[in-house]
C-alpha cells in the first residue's frame, strides 16, 4: 500500500510541476511575413474594398482617382466610371510596409469605352480597322444600310490600292477634347464626289477608289478640336431613299464634330452613328454623296469597325 501511494504522490506532483512551469510561460504564436492582398466587389460606381492582409497595423488606400482612406475594408463610390488602379498599402509596427494593387473597370458606359474615361490623360485612340467585321461593308444610305459590297480583310488596300486610310488615327478625350492625326500622307479618307464639288479635285491625292466614290484628299486637321457623343436620339440625314429627301434613323447614338472635323471619312454629312462601341473596337455608320445629280443627298454608306490603338 505504501508502494502505491508513493507512486501516485509522485505522479500527481510531476503534474502538479509540469502545470506551474506551462503557466510560467506563454504559448509559441506563430508569426507571418507581412503581407497584403485586395479583394474587391463593384457595383455599378460602387466598389467594396477588403484588405486580406497579415501582420499589419495600418492600411492606406490609393483609389486612383486622387481620393484616399486608412480604412482596412472602405467602401468607395467615383465621381464617374471608368478604368481605375487602386493600390493598398499595407504597414507594420516596426514601419515595414507591403503595397498591392488591383485594376477596376467600373460603370463602362459607352462615352467611358470611347474616351478611355477620366483617368485615360491622353485620351483613347482609335483607327480604322483593316481587319474589318464580318458585317462591315459598302452599303446603300436606307433604312437597314443594305449591303452593296462586303468588305473582306484589307478591302481598301487590296483592291482599291488605298491601305493609308488605316493609319489615321482619331483621339477622343474625356474632357470632349478631339484629335487627328492624317499621318505621313497628309490626307484623309473622302468621298471623291465631296472632293469634285469643293476643291474641284484638287486635293485629292488617292483616287484609286473614284469608281466606288471614294479618294483620299489633304486634310489639315484642326488644333482645338471638340466632339458631341449623344447617346440616344432620332437623326435625320439627306437621303434619296427617304420620303422627302430625309431618312430618319431613330433611337440611334451618334457623334459629331467641331469645325471641319470628322472620324474616318470626310464628306458632306459629318455627323454619324455609332452602332456598337466596345472596349477595344467600335463600329460606326459614315454617309456620303456619291451622285453629283442628286447633292446633297446621300445616297450611300460605309458600315466600318474602328479599333482601339492604346
């Protein structure tokens, strides 16, 4: 009996022991490297922001838009859509600091897809496309733009010898600002019967497309230059398919231009339509007066796909 109280007495006061001494001390955390990554959620012009961030104590967000916060999950709303970086800087108690960063494309409306947006300081460019879609093409100024000629990869080069009307370049800013750049060449894409009337020819440099209507001719462009994005409205142009003369295109988005201005092609109408515009192409519906016995109507069309440069 005394053997076994002996032996339960040690065993409790080797507990007892190893009790005190695990109190005596604090338990082994372990530490992370300082870190930092964003997680995000958008909602229109709204973006929740998360930091997923270890071992720091303070956190300063760069909304990219001049705004800032030292929230650890802000909530943000911009003035206006577009393409923004957002960066996090993430700090720890010695003063180490870890920076992420996470691109948003936030409200894309179509004036924002055109421009670039607010952040886009030099604008967004665009130029025609020698790619074409499968539904660009020459057509008739009607009311579906009915097909005359498709227009297969590098029409105007191939079988108009024209291949420098896909090198100018159009730049929209977000500001309303407008700028071209007729390249090397110094002319423009035209309508061959524009050009007889108001220069009497003399400007015209590329004539290789006269039998379809089409040239190319010098073109100054004008410093200064603005453009009107009108998003839905019903556009009355000249027409010799409309009643009257004019052809009413309803519900359409159209741009238009300062001065002499104009994006791809240079004729009578100046205004145009915009179909569709994405983040990397657009494609747009331009007029032009073909006919010298029926000024100025038009009487044609160029359904043509612009891409984004930069």
């Amino acid at each position: 009996m005394k053997n076994k109280s002996f032996t339960s007495g040690m065993v409790l006061f080797l507990i007892a022991i190893f009790v005190v001494s695990s109190c005596d001390k604090e338990p082994v955390r372990p530490t992370f490297p300082l870190s930092a990554v964003i997680f995000h959620s958008v909602v229109d012009k709204q973006v929740a922001f998360t930091a997923l961030t270890h071992s720091a104590t303070s956190w300063l967000w760069d909304f990219g838009d001049g705004n800032t916060s030292t929230e650890q999950n802000p909530v943000y709303v911009y003035e206006s859509g577009g393409y923004y970086v957002a960066t996090l800087t993430a700090t720890d108690g010695s003063g180490n600091s870890v920076v992420a960063e996470v691109n948003l494309a936030d409200a894309l409306t179509p004036y924002v897809l055109l421009t670039g947006g607010p952040t886009a300081t030099n604008g967004k460019t665009w130029k025609l496309s020698a790619n074409h879609s499968a539904t660009d093409r020459f057509a008739d100024a009607d009311a579906d733009f009915s097909e005359v000629e498709a227009l297969p990869q590098g029409a105007f080069d191939l079988y108009l010898g024209m291949g420098e009307v896909y090198n100018d370049e159009f730049t929209f800013h977000f500001d309303g600002g407008y700028g071209h750049d007729t390249k090397e060449d110094g002319a423009a894409f035209s309508g061959y019967v524009y050009q007889l009337v108001t220069t009497g020819g003399a400007g015209i440099k590329n004539a290789g497309g006269a039998a379809f209507g089409l040239c190319t001719a010098s073109y100054t462009p004008e410093s200064g230059a603005t453009f009107t994005y009108v998003e839905n409205e019903d556009l009355n142009v000249p027409s010799v398919y409309g009643p009257g003369g004019v052809m009413t295109y309803k519900n359409v988005s159209t741009l238009d231009f300062s001065g002499t201005e104009f994006l791809g092609f240079w004729d009578f109408q100046k205004k145009i339509i915009v179909k569709e515009v994405k983040d990397k192409s657009m494609q747009v519906v331009m007029f032009m007066a073909a006919s010298p016995d029926h000024l100025p109507l038009n009487t044609h069309a160029l359904v043509l796909t612009f891409d984004a440069v930069n």
